[in-house]
C-alpha cells in the first residue's frame, strides 16, 4: 500500500485524449412545492448524531415529526456542470449525469489513474456527449437553507430545467440543441431522475438507474453506518468557512500537509513508540485524521457549507455505504475521501417523497452492485419479503409499468458506489449497449 503522499488524485491525474470539455455555471428559475421543516439544533457533531438517531427511530417518522406545513419555493439558481462531446463532434444525444450524496459531478468522471475510471470517458467513446451536474445545494451549484430549500423537490426542478434547456438551446455555452436527453442517475441521483421521468415524463428519452432498487428499508443502515458529522467541522478548511486563516497558519506551522506521514512517524517515534511507515499510513488514511488534513494543500475557494449540511465521519464510513473491500484501490478511495460532499438536512426528510411509479413510455436501466448497501441491504440477489419480484432489482420494474423496455443487471463483485470498483468499466458497457439495443445509441 502506498504511502498517502503518493496517492494524491492530482499526481495520478493525467491527460485523456479524444474528448472536449468545459464547466460553467447554468442559470435556472425553479418554483417548487415542498416541506417547512422545524429547525432542529445541528451546530456541533453532538447535535448531528442527535439528529441523524432521532431520524432512525424505528417506527416512528421524524420527517413527520419535524413537519409544519408546505410552501412554495421559488427562486433563481445557478447548477454547476462539466459538458463534454467527441472530438468529432457533438451528437444529437446526450447522458445528463445526476451524482448520488455524498459525491459531486466528478462521480463521473474520476481523474484517478489516468481517467481509467471514468464514466464520461466510456459514454464519449460510444458517441455520446455527457453533461454532469452538480446537484442544486452541492459542490459549485448554488448552496441554500440546508432544511427549507435544498429538498428533493427543488433538485428534480432543477434538473428538470437544466433538461429543457438543453432540448431548446437554452445554455449559452453549448451551441445547438440536444433531440434526446438520456438521464443517467447514481443513488440518489437516480431517486431524482425516477422523480423526473413521473413528474415530466416527456422530458426524457431513457432513463439509467444506477446504484438503485426500490427497496426503501435500508436508509436507516446507511444514516447509521455514515457516523455524520457537520460538514464544516468535518473538513474545516475545504467545507468550512474560507476565515479559518488560524486553522492554515497551524497547518504550516506543524506541517500538517499530504506528506503527514513520515512527519507523523518521527513524532510517534521520538515519543517511544515502534510503527512502521505502514501503520502510520493506515491511521491517517482510515481515521478522521485524513479529512482534518485534507484541503489544507488543495482548497482554493473553500465551499463554506453552513451547519445543517452533513457529511460522512471518514474513509470506514465510506467503505461502508458505498466500497467493497477487496475489490476497491484504496488510493482511489483516498481521494474520494479527500473530496467527499455533504448531504442536507432536508434531503434526508424528502429523500422519501419521491413518487413510487412513472408513466415514462422509454427504455429503463437499473444497475446496482451486487452487495450494495443502501438499497439491497449488502445483497442484490437476494428475493424481496411480501413481493413477487425475485430480487430487489427486478422489483424496480413495476415502479415503471409502461415501459418500451426494462432489464436489471447485478453488477458482480461490487458495492453502491460502482464507479470506484476495479470492474466499473463493465458496468459502463452494459448500459452503453442497453440504450444502443433499444433506439437510443448516440447519432
């Protein structure tokens, strides 16, 4: 194993050819239909573990409890997004990207180890241009009231704006329109683009299901396994506020940067104690070490989350939700680890709203890695109690009864987040031959 200054995303990054890309901002006005939640005390990491037990709480529904009404949001956004098409030449297709919690548009595109990973390259290599979104509320997207405004409902709005103005030309910096728009969804990107095709279901032309079932059961594994924490406090520097020039000046000063290791093995060693290099790695890397340490040489406009905004404790909690060990580079998930994004408070308490059918007439595509946690409680083979289905993904066919086309594939061998996993091409290729096989292979 590696040495953690050896690992860095941005030294194993590389050139990829036979691609055009470019990121900006996309303006869109949203008016959405959604909860007024009481505002629950969520300042310290105390407050977060408070919440995220209230929210477990077998029978009983804190969504609910912490319901006071409806409102109407409206409001002007901006979504952050990375457009890219061939080097020939833009088809007339293309894959809108909707990353899941936890990760922002770069789930789809993952610079680790010469881009070998990467979604996006697999979509332009089979003709497709891609447009990956930072959801609303993450990343570079437009942040917001982490329980009043950044809700499901307002992310599907804005996705479903984002659709159509690529349908009408509607973003300046692509310079025709798109015929078809394919959504491509990961978790809980995936909940938002089911959501869009029963809300808007002329507004897509396929729709892609990744790490997915319609099993809900699950949730509470996950809010549990992540061991949340505030963002801010996580992460200080990187998710926190871009004032914390006395966090920095520490930084420097005890030398807390990507090569902490063999300092650190000098420290515990003139302390008296007897580690390899080897051990020290594996304390930074797999304890809350690692996110103190990181940003500290990569932040440049630290994304300022306020409090409400929650993020996973550390690289366990990760491998948890989202990694099947022994079938994941630990350096990639390293670098996940160091550019991990939160999830809202509100997007837990709507994350279960999302309707449970759609009249979408397309093609449906449902790939979930065999031991996902989230959405097949670790086994995606397993048959569903009370249901007629043989397997929780097969089950995800009745949420889509008009369908021109569904198949539910079980990728082997990995975990819910499928693009970290050593056989994630794979994966890739499925889906690409599904939307080929079914009227929708780019032209």
């Amino acid at each position: 194993m590696a040495p953690i200054n050896a690992i860095s995303p941005l030294l194993l990054a590389g050139f990829v050819a036979a691609r055009q890309c470019s990121n900006f901002l996309i303006p869109v006005d949203i008016s959405s239909r959604q909860g007024q939640f009481q505002q629950v005390p969520v300042e310290s990491n105390l407050d977060v573990g408070a919440f995220a037990t209230r929210f477990n709480e077998y029978q009983k529904n804190y969504t609910a409890t912490l319901l006071q009404g409806y409102q109407n949001l409206q409001g002007s956004y901006k979504i952050s997004a990375q457009y890219c098409h061939p080097d020939n030449g833009s088809s007339s297709t293309i894959q809108l990207l909707t990353h899941g919690i936890g990760f922002d548009k770069t789930y789809w595109d993952l610079d680790y180890n010469n881009y070998n990973y990467s979604y996006v390259n697999n979509a332009l290599e089979n003709g497709y241009s891609t447009l990956a979104i930072d959801r609303l509320g993450i990343g570079n997207s437009s942040h917001g009231d982490p329980f009043n405004e950044i809700q499901a409902q307002a992310e599907v709005e804005a996705l479903n704006a984002v659709t159509t103005k690529l349908r009408n030309g509607g973003i300046s910096q692509i310079d025709h329109s798109y015929k078809k728009v394919i959504h491509v969804g990961h978790s809980f990107g995936s909940v938002q683009s089911l959501w869009l095709s029963a809300l808007y279901p002329n507004n897509t032309d396929g729709v892609i299901l990744t790490g997915f079932s319609a099993a809900t059961q699950f949730l509470s594994y996950v809010v549990a396994g992540w061991n949340l924490h505030s963002a801010r406090l996580n992460q200080p520097l990187r998710l926190g506020n871009a004032s914390s020039e006395g966090l920095r000046g520490l930084a420097a000063q005890y030398g807390v940067t990507q090569d902490v290791v063999p300092r650190l093995q000098r420290f515990l060693e003139d302390a008296g104690a007897d580690l390899t290099s080897q051990e020290v790695w594996n304390i930074v890397a797999s304890t809350e070490v690692l996110d103190l340490i990181a940003g500290y040489n990569k932040t440049v406009a630290p994304l300022n989350y306020p409090s409400g905004y929650f993020a996973s404790s550390d690289l366990t909690s990760l491998q948890y939700a989202f990694l099947f060990p022994g079938n994941y580079d630990i350096g990639l998930a390293v670098a996940s680890e160091q550019t991990k994004q939160p999830v809202t408070a509100g997007e837990l308490l709507t994350i279960g709203s999302a309707p449970k059918t759609s009249p979408f007439k397309g093609p449906v595509f449902v790939i979930t890695g065999e031991h996902d946690v989230p959405f097949c409680g670790g086994n995606c083979y397993a048959s569903v109690p009370n249901v007629t289905a043989p397997s929780f993904l097969t089950g995800v066919k009745a949420a889509f009864p008009s369908a021109s086309a569904f198949e539910a594939y079980v990728q082997p061998g990995a975990g819910h987040g499928l693009n970290f996993h050593y056989n994630a091409t794979a994966g890739y290729q499925a889906i690409q031959d599904f939307l080929a096989g079914n009227g929708l292979a780019a032209r």
